[in-house]
C-alpha cells in the first residue's frame, strides 16, 4: 500500500464515522488524531502535549483541509502531507485559529476532538484511533523490534549504585537513536516500585532540597512508550543488581502469568469488558489480592495512542468488530482487513508485566516488544499449562 492508498482509507475511516454519528465535518487537532487520519504524519513541535500546532479539517464527503499557522505550512505540506490532495487554508499565526477558520466557511453539525469547534468528540473517536491495516500492523512489529532493542540496552547497561535518571536518559538515548521518541521513561529503584505505579524517575533539584536522585542497589523497573509515526509500543522490565527476597521472583512470575492470560482472552468478538473481566479472574487464580487491580489502569487497546481505550469493568469496546473494512472499501475502493493493537499491563506490589501484542485480522497474535536476550518466565510451571505467549523475567545481576 503507498503513502497515498494509506492516506485514503484512513480518510475513508473518519467518513465512514462521520456518516454513522451523522456529522457533516470534524476539526482534528489533537497529535493522536491528526496521525491517525493521515496514517502516522506529524502535527507537533511540542512532544510533551497532546494538541498538534495545526489541525485538519476532514468532511462528510471525504475532503481533507490543511488549518493551520502560516508559520507551519511549508514544513506540513512538503514533509507531511504532500501528494494527498489536502487544500490548504493557512491564516497568519496572530490572527485567528482553525475553529474559527471553519466555523466561517463551512457549516452543518461540525465537531472537533479538543472541544474548540462544537462537540468534542475525542472518545467517539478511539475506535478508530485502534484500527490498523496489515501495513500498520508491519509498522508496529518494526516499532516494536527497535522499542524491545533499547530497553534491552538499557537494562543491561544498568549497575549498582547508577541513578534513576540516569538509567532514564539511556532508555531514552537508545530510543532516540533509534528514531523513536520515548514520551514516557519510569524508572523506579528498589522500595519505589512498591511504592508508585507510575514512577518519575527521581532527580536532584536547583536549588537547596531534602529530595536527592536515588540509585538502585536491589532491582529497578524501567517502562517506556516508545513513538513513531503515531503508533506507540509500551514495554516494562526489571534488573536485578544485587540482593532481593524470593517473595519478588515469585510475584513476578504470577504477574507474567495474569498478563499471558489477559493476552489469551484477548479475541475477535469480545469487548474489552470480556477481556476486564478474565483479568480480574486471573489476578484471583494467580493468587492476588481480589482488588488489586484496583491500584493501576489495566492497559488495554492501543494504536495511534498509547492507550486507545482502557479496559474498564464491563467496557463495550469492541475487539476487531466486523463491518469496517466493508465501510471503508464502499468510500475509498480499497479492499483492506484490520487489525488492532494491545498493550495490558496487569501489576502489584514491587512487580509489574507489560508487552504489546498486535492482533491480526485473522485472529492470530504476536508480542512485538519480545527481549528475547533477556532471561524468560517459565510459564507452563506458572500456569500448570501449555501456552504460547512468552514473557521476559528479571534480568540478572
């Protein structure tokens, strides 16, 4: 499929959204959503945020308009969207902004996914945040091998005594190195993890403080989201450098077990609400607290976010439902299957599992972000069963 062929069944996608919520045009500003109509190009300068610096307006009828600053123009159309057909509707960065650019010229039930132009229709729109064409699903498997590549390097390259941030910036480096952006780097060094389900790794401040970096003596996690052409891999694993309980090999062990089980669950047909469930039943037989998925998000989809839809008690999100491809080929006259993306991060105290897997339109799954140089939990021992999902363990000291 070329860049083009992609462009328009992602086109096809929002038209085909549009037609079912019956709006005649939607304003697209936000970084997630302008990749996801345009097949992973870039709308940002800041990284950190979710609102792009210029939008796209796409209608009813299939038409795509560039609305943007005059200062981002030239840049978007000559890297980002050039051979598409898109029009262009630029005003000078002073002088007004793209709601209200639309709002002039076009009319009927406009809605937007920051809320800047009528309804905001951002959750409305994660299903298709989700879906992804076979060429997608070969990105993620790329993005996937170089996600699995730097976390391996980073895990290996940590000692005894480095500091959180540290260990941080070479997760990062090897990410960026690598052509990814990494927007999330946790880093949590020995009683942290216990602690914290989302740990900024520590660091030394300005001016005068009791707060200092830690470094790790124990074990430390390292989680990343890695980025690129709009798709995210997220990917969790452990070092050991020194001394720590069995307590902890233990629950690891059981944890990978829950995250294999989810991923089992994990087919065409069912709702994230299945999926949710299953999860909840596996921390119980793994021998978990009853709620202790109480204590962090579960994961769930992802795609052209990191999460396009988290899992919820029963959650109605779909996994691969039917009827799109026959939408989108209707629009574009483009056959094309989809697939979807997954990122499930079951966790407790001191332990934590987490892969992305993409599900094929036939049903079949495969974990992109194995770390095959990385030690592997016995599984079939966990669950007292045969499986075909591989998880990393603690890697070695």
């Amino acid at each position: 499929m070329t860049e083009r062929d992609l462009f328009r069944v992602r086109i096809a996608l929002i038209q085909a959204f549009l037609r079912e919520k019956k709006y005649d045009g939607v304003l697209l500003s936000r970084v997630d959503n302008f990749a996801t109509a345009t097949g992973g190009k870039r709308n940002y300068v800041y990284i950190m945020g979710d609102a792009g610096v210029c939008s796209l307006f796409v209608t009813a009828d299939g038409k795509a308009y560039y609305v943007g600053t005059n200062i981002e123009e030239s840049r978007v159309f000559d890297e980002e969207l050039a051979g598409f057909g898109v029009e262009p509707r630029p005003f000078l960065w002073f002088e007004s902004s793209p709601a209200e650019v639309v709002a002039k010229e076009f009319s009927g039930n406009l809605v937007s996914d920051d809320g800047s132009l009528g309804k905001n229709v951002y959750d409305e729109l994660a299903y298709v945040r989700s879906l992804l064409t076979p060429d997608e699903l070969e990105k993620y498997r790329r993005l996937g091998k170089l996600a699995a590549e730097a976390t391996t390097a980073a895990v290996q390259s940590v000692e005894p005594g480095m500091a959180e941030w540290d260990i941080a910036a070479r997760l990062v480096a090897e990410g960026e190195k690598r052509r990814c952006l990494v927007p999330v780097a946790l880093v949590a060094a020995d009683g942290r993890i216990a602690k914290y389900r989302h740990p900024i790794p520590t660091e030394q401040p300005f001016l005068r403080s009791e707060a200092a970096e830690l470094a790790v003596r124990g074990y430390v996690m390292i989680v990343g989201c890695f980025w690129k052409e709009g798709l995210v891999a997220s990917i969790t694993r452990f070092r050991q450098v020194g001394e720590i309980s069995a307590d902890i090999h233990d629950a690891y062990g059981r944890i990978a077990g829950v995250d294999a089980m989810v991923q089992e669950a994990s087919e065409p047909g069912k709702t994230l609400g299945d999926v949710f469930a299953a999860c909840q039943d596996a921390y119980a037989r793994m021998g978990f607290p009853q709620n202790e998925w109480h204590n962090h998000h579960q994961g769930g989809t992802a795609g052209y976010a990191g999460r396009t839809c988290k899992a919820t008690p029963g959650e109605p999100f779909p996994i691969l439902e039917p009827g799109w491809s026959e939408k989108v080929e209707e629009i574009s006259g483009i056959s094309v299957e989809f697939g979807q993306a997954f990122a499930w991060n079951p966790s407790a105290v001191g332990v934590k599992s987490e892969d992305t897997f993409i599900l094929m339109p036939d049903g079949q799954k495969e974990i992109v972000t194995t770390t095959p140089a990385l030690p592997q939990v016995d599984l079939q021992a966990v669950l007292g069963r045969q499986t075909t999902v591989v998880k990393s363990g603690i890697a070695g000291p």
